[in-house]
C-alpha cells in the first residue's frame, strides 16, 4: 500500500531538542512535582512518538492550588492593584510570550497534531489578546447616581469575583487559555487553570512567563490532570467563586450541574454546528475558499467549524463539484511542515469516532462524495478530507458536531427554508451567510440564532468583538469590551449624608 503521509524524521528530532519536554505543576508561583510522584506521557498524533510528560496532579495538588489562588485573593496584593499596575504586567506578558512565540507554537503542534503555521498564527492573536485584557483593566469603572435625592448618593462599583476555576481543551491549548485567563486578570482576580491532559505543554510553560513578568505567587495555579480528579473537583469546590469552562457540550452540562450546588457564575463555550449559507448571487469563489477553510481548518477540530453547507438549488450542482474538487487540492501531512493546511487528529480514539460519523451518514443514505476514512500513514492518525453530499436536515451527520475534517453539503430553495434548516439543530455558536444582495444577507443574518454570524466572509475574528453561544453553544461570552467586567461583582454603595429621620417616633 502506498503511504500517503510521510513524515519528516530528522526535522522532528531537531524540532524536539529545541522544546522543553518535561513540565511540573505551577503552584503557588512555583514549579512542583506532583505530590504522587505520577506523570502523563504526551505522545505526538502526528508522529508516535512521545513529545511530553507533565506532572499528574491529583486531589492534594488541587488543594494546595486552590490554598494558593484563595491566599492570593483574599490576602494578596493582586485585586488591591491599581489597574494601571496589572495593565503593565499583562503588557510584560504579552512581550514574554512574543518573545518564545516558536517555542509556544511549536508545543502545541507535538502536542496536537495541528499545522506550525497555524499554530504560530494563533500565538501571534493570543498575544494580541492579552494586550487587549491590559488595555481593559484600566477601563473597568461603575456608575454614580446623584439623582436619588438631597441626601443621597448612589455608587455601582466593580470588584473581581474571587477565584476563577479556568477549564480549557486540547484543540486550541494556547489560544482558549488566552481568551480567558488575561480578562480575569485584569479584572483582579485569582485563577486555578486545567488544560487538557493530552496538550498541556504551552499551558505549563505560560507559568515560566508569568514568574518572570513579576506576576504575585499565587494569583495563577496550572496543573495538568485528568477531569474526574482535578476538573470536576474544579466545578464544585466552594473555594471557587466562578468556572469557565471550554469543550464539549456534553461535558459542559456535566459541570453546570455540578457547580450548581455551590451556585458559582458559569461562563461556558461549548458545541457548535455551524452552518455557511450560499445564494445563487454570492461571489462563488470566495465562498468556496471560505467553505473550504471553515471546514477543514484545524482539521475541522474546532467548535466553529462551518461543517454544514447549505446551497441553494439553483447552484447546487456546480458548488459541490467545485467544493469537492478544490477539497482534493488539500494538504494534509506532517504538521511540522510549513505547508501542511491540516495535520493530525488528536487521538486514535477520536479518529475512529469520525470515522463512525462518516459510516453512519452512508448508512443514513447519503453519498460520500470524497473521503470518508483515514489516511495511511508510517504514524499518527490522519483523515482524508471528507465531503458528505445529498445530506437531509434530519440526519445525524447535519444535527451532531462531528469534530473532524468532514462537510456535509444540503439543499435549500428559499431563504425561508435555510434559516429554517440554519436554526434547526441544538447549536448557535456561529454561521455564514453569502450574498450580494444587502437585503439577503443582512435580513437572512439578523434571523439565524447564532451567537456570531459572518457576511461574505468565514472566522474572521478580532480580541475587540464578543464570542460565545446560543442554546446548547454555551452561556455568556469570551472577549469584546465587557470581557474584564465578567470577571466582577457589580457592587452597590448608597451613601446618606445629613440627619436621618427616625422611623419609630410618631409624626
């Protein structure tokens, strides 16, 4: 059998030596084994060999995390800084993470399978994100009431909620942890941070970076663990003011429920079944590139993939041949690569299971266009860009997010029936809506439940504009100007000066 991904030997040994590989849990400002002694060996989905091993934390580690960030808060100097103060450390951090911005990135490509150019330009927003958070925290402010009366005086101030419990996947390690932990940061609080078990290099390597920019001990805790010990434990402790959480759905409602008994603030980003939304008149082209990318970018790994396809009849027939055709034209091989547009799936377990989405779908009756089953390969686990065609609404393969280099292509003939189809499934993370015509595209978007809908483009992104989910997406949102405020408790001060009448005398 003819290999169809060949990998890079020498460049993977090179690469390796130029990494740390070896990483302890974060606590308390500094490095530590775990208290068991126990590790985690990372090995590359890609190439099949170990790239990793990280400290195991278990339920003592948690604790002396939790000991730490709740010392932090309660009797650190963290949320009594100026914000000017935590604004130029967050610059720090931003200029210390550019600084080894390779070495970042080349983390998480052992660690996930994903392109090294996609993963340096994700370093690249990452730090852009946290100057953003520094630009933030010194904009938190309240609202003053001097309208209550004479003798009144009425003051909405901010302050950080506490300790943030921060939750992350393995499918974008570093760029999730930075869309989160800067903003509470900002906002002054203190945080225990979990990244996945399979990726948790970049995470742990972040505390080095922290350490350095002067960050006080304590105010950040990372350990590296597996979700029944250390995750789960996260959502339920009472030293835990708020969680946020990123990953499945099925997950995050695991752990919504779980810190419901402690009523802690959830902000949570989950699944998504994004749909792109093509019109005879759209500028074809670009809507096959950008359908193209939403579908395989991250090897369709990713909670905003645009993974439905919604044509409309009249052009049907030539966008699925082009879209299948401009599919085969995808690289895909050795993430270390420069080239390489998609590179492994995180698991062999995870590849079997799209493979058992593709499978289904056949048996469902639709016709499997191009691909549908696993590349071979000298190692790792590889799936060949896959079009699923002649899909129907009710399908599993158009309602459940398959996670994995697949797009499934169906038919509308109004645009009645795409919002229709658009809105018809559990999810409302994000969609796409391509059109010429103002009408089409402005009024076909204001009516998709979509916590982000795009115009003629496809994941476009900026650290300024809201993200998160409708329905089973998720609940509250990532980024945008009011990102730091999730971080706080609004808390009111209602000031009286002058005589106060007593109640009880008799008038």
């Amino acid at each position: 059998m003819t290999i169809a991904i060949r990998l890079n030997r020498t460049r993977l040994a090179e690469t390796l030596a130029g990494v740390p590989k070896a990483h302890e849990l974060f606590i308390g400002g500094r490095f530590v084994p775990a208290g068991s002694g126990r590790t985690i060996e990372r090995t590359s989905p890609a190439h099949g060999v170990t790239v990793s091993t990280y400290a195991e934390a278990g339920a003592a580690d948690l604790d002396a995390a939790l000991e730490a960030a709740r010392a932090a808060f309660d009797r650190g100097p963290w949320p009594s800084m100026t914000g000017a103060e935590r604004s130029r450390l967050l610059h720090k951090v931003a200029d210390l993470v550019e600084a080894r911005l390779e070495v970042f990135a080349t983390l998480d490509t052992l660690e996930s399978g994903k392109p090294i150019s996609q993963a340096r330009g994700e370093m690249a927003g990452a730090v852009d994100i946290w100057r953003y958070a520094a630009g933030l925290a010194r904009d938190l402010h309240g609202e003053s009431y001097s309208t209550l009366g004479a003798s009144k005086l009425g003051l909405v101030v901010r302050e950080p909620i506490g300790v943030v419990s921060i939750i992350t996947p393995w499918n974008f390690p570093f760029l999730i942890v930075s869309q989160k932990l800067p903003f509470a940061l900002a906002a002054g609080c203190t945080a225990v941070v979990k990244p996945s078990e399979m990726t948790s290099g970049s995470t742990l390597l972040l505390g080095s970076v922290l350490a350095e920019a002067g960050l006080p001990e304590g105010v950040v805790n990372i350990l590296s663990g597996y979700g029944a010990e250390v995750g789960a434990p996260m959502t339920t402790d009472p030293r835990v003011d708020m969680v946020s959480f990123t990953g499945s759905t099925r997950v995050g409602k695991a752990a919504m429920a779980a810190a419901a008994a402690t009523l802690k603030k959830m902000s949570m980003e989950l699944g998504g079944k994004n749909p792109q939304i093509v019109f005879p008149d759209a500028d074809l082209d670009a809507a096959l590139d950008a359908a193209v990318f939403g579908a395989y970018f991250n090897a369709g790994e990713c909670c905003n993939a645009g993974s439905r396809l919604l044509v409309h009849r009249d052009i049907a027939g030539q966008f699925e041949a082009a879209f299948v055709e401009r599919s085969k034209k995808v690289v895909i091989g050795d993430p270390l690569d420069p080239q390489t547009l998609v590179g492994a799936l995180i698991s062999p377990q995870h590849l079997a299971l799209v493979e058992g989405h593709v499978a289904h779908a056949r048996t469902d009756g639709a016709d499997i266009a191009l691909g549908g089953s696993r590349l071979d390969s000298e190692a790792g686990q590889f799936m060949a860009a896959t079009v699923v065609a002649g899909a129907l609404p009710s399908m599993a393969i158009a309602r459940d997010e398959v996670f994995g280099p697949v797009a499934t292509i169906m038919r509308f003939s109004s645009a009645d029936e795409a919002v229709a189809i658009a809105n018809g499934v559990d999810y409302g993370l994000s969609a796409s809506v391509w059109s010429r015509d103002f009408d089409t595209a402005v009024g076909t978007a204001k009516r998709i439940r979509a916590g982000t809908v795009w115009t003629n483009t496809f994941m476009d992104g900026a650290a300024e504009l809201p993200f998160g989910g409708f329905r089973q997406s998720g609940v509250g949102r990532e980024l945008g100007r009011h990102a730091a405020a999730d971080y706080t408790e609004e808390k009111t001060l209602h000031l009286h000066c002058g005589p106060r009448t007593a109640w009880w005398l008799p008038r």
